[in-house]
C-alpha cells in the first residue's frame, strides 16, 4: 500500500506523474495501469484517470496487488554469481544456454534459473514476479550479464543500456578469436545491421535500412605465422544489436572461429591450423566470444561497479593450443 499526502509542489501534477515520483520501485507506465484497474482512491474516492490533476493536500492511496508468478518454470541449474543483492544479480552465463525461454528453448534457459535463485527476493517487475532481462548474450556466447531483481532497477540499468554508455557509466567489452590479423589494429566499423533479405534467420550488413550499429575494436595479440593467423580482439559496443560483433567482424574480413553461420570457408581454414588447434575448435563447437567486461552504476547506490569474467576453459584452451605453436 502506497499512502502519501500531495504537497504544494505536486499541485496541479497528472496523478500518474505524481505516483510514480512516490512510488520509486514502479514504472510510470505500471502506475497507470494501476490508475486504470481501480486500485487507487484520492481522499477515498476511486479515480481511474491517470491524466488527473491532483490537488494539495489530498491524500492518495494505492494499492499494489502481489506480483503474480511467471509464466516460465523455477529450475534448479546451477549459475556462476558474481555478485548479488537486493536490486540485481550479476552472473557468468555459460555457453549453450539461452536468456529467455522462446520456441524451442522453453526451459533450461537463465530466466529458468534466476526465477529457481530469486525466489521471493524478486519484488516484480509489470506486476510479475520475475528477473528483469536489460540485455542478452547470444546462446553460445558467455560471459558477465546483470539482470534487475526490481522495477526499480529495471528501469535505472534498461536507461544505461539505452544510452550504451555515450553519456552514462556503462561498459562493455568482448573479447573475440578472429582469423587473420585486421588492419588497422584499431578502429571503428560503423553500419546499418539488419535481417539478412537472403536469410531471414540472419543478421546482415545493409546498404539501406537497418539500425545503426558500431563496434569498437582493437587487436589485443596475434597466434601464428605464414600459413595461418588468428588473433585475439578486443570489441566494445556503442549499441547492442543482434550478433553484432560476429556481423561486423565478418564484414572487416575477420570472422569468429567456430561461428559457422556468418564465416565463410570455415572448413578450409580450420585444416590449415596445427592438429591440436583442429581439435580445441572443434571441440569448442561455438563462435569464439566472450562478455569479459561489464561496468554500470548500481541503480541504487549510484556505485560504479565493474565485474570481469576469465576465458571460459574452452576458449583457454584453444587459445593454450595456438600459443603453443608460435
């Protein structure tokens, strides 16, 4: 129950405006739902008008309904946590597991096992108790993620995501296994990122259309000699599209080893690596990429936090197997 008298400095507000200043761990949007469903009485009386203008000295209740449980199933599968407490959770996701159930993915995926972690401690965000996703890691990606535990911090991090960190604290970097060496060592590919109009399941580089898209990279160190060349790069994001480090390394010229959907001539290139490098990529299975860093401001505290995650064993050991043969 939300229960507040309006002061002189809210008079004459919309009441969804006002609301939602006073009610810190529900969106604007959710406010007027509310307002909507009746849920809410100035100086008793119920108004269903988010667009009303309230008056000083009035008193608003609310009444905020328990959040309702997921759709999605609470599983017990183990997650690698790097930090977690009342706002959000921050996790090393492992490779071939989905975000967020979808057709074919319906269980086995994060949100499965935040909703078995979480528990109660998710305070509901829309109304449903369940983990608030701010951005994705694709299936075979790993790496660090945050996810939100309140509406609150769903809104304050989905705002830095947004933003992509041009203005605000956020960070993120990648690290990725490419063929060959790009050159320059460092720059910034800046394009329009679609669907592939000659493969739907696809992401492409387009010439119209699209959404704007840019990568930062930066070569971080190189494996090999004359007769093959991968090298470790280093990949920051302006914006988060899909696949977008695997669209825009390929459009350089440098695919990901292992990712069979956007490298051309995987199999010729792979047979040119020393047998134990043949081996650790097949055994890999997956494009070589990995969420290293994440830094945001705590949507509470205002903190600064930045989490980092090693190379996944897999990735170590291809990269162990192309050192060696340096």
């Amino acid at each position: 129950m939300l229960d507040f008298t309006v002061s002189a400095e809210w008079a004459g507000k919309r009441l969804d405006v006002v609301v939602a200043h006073f009610a810190q761990d529900i969106s604007r949007s959710r406010c007027q739902d509310l307002i909507k469903q009746n849920a809410l009485t100035i100086d008793g009386a119920t108004i269903s008008e988010p667009k009303f203008r309230v008056k000083q000295d009035q008193q608003i209740c609310l009444n905020l309904p328990q959040p309702i449980d997921a759709a999605p199933e609470a599983q017990k599968i183990s997650l690698d946590i790097l930090f977690e407490d009342d706002a959000l959770i921050v996790i090393n996701k492992p490779a071939d597991m989905v975000v967020h159930p979808a057709a074919g993915n319906e269980d086995g995926t994060l949100v499965n096992a935040l909703l078995y972690h979480c528990g109660d401690s998710l305070s509901g965000i829309g109304g449903v108790r369940r983990p608030g996703i701010v951005h994705r890691l694709d299936k075979d990606t790993t790496g660090v993620m945050v996810v939100a535990k309140t509406e609150q911090a769903h809104n304050h991090l989905a705002a830095q995501f947004a933003d992509h960190g041009r203005t605000g604290p956020l960070e993120r970097e990648y690290l990725a296994l490419v063929w060959g060496e790009p050159r320059p060592a460092k720059g910034t590919i800046k394009t329009q990122i679609g669907r592939d109009p000659k493969n739907r399941i696809k992401q492409a580089v387009l010439k119209t259309g699209g959404r704007n898209a840019i990568t930062h990279f930066q070569l971080d160190h190189t494996f090999g000699g004359h007769k093959w060349t991968v090298s470790r790069v280093k990949c920051r994001l302006e914006t988060g599209r899909t696949h977008q480090i695997r669209v825009h390394m390929t459009h350089i010229g440098h695919p990901l080893l292992g990712d069979t959907n956007y490298g051309a001539g995987m199999e010729s290139k792979m047979r040119n690596l020393p047998m134990p490098a043949q081996q650790a990529l097949k055994a890999l299975g997956r494009q070589a990429l990995h969420a290293t860093l994440l830094g945001f401001e705590h949507p509470i505290s205002g903190e600064k936090l930045t989490f980092t995650a090693p190379l996944p064993d897999d990735m170590q050991e291809l990269e162990n197997t192309l050192q060696a043969e340096i």
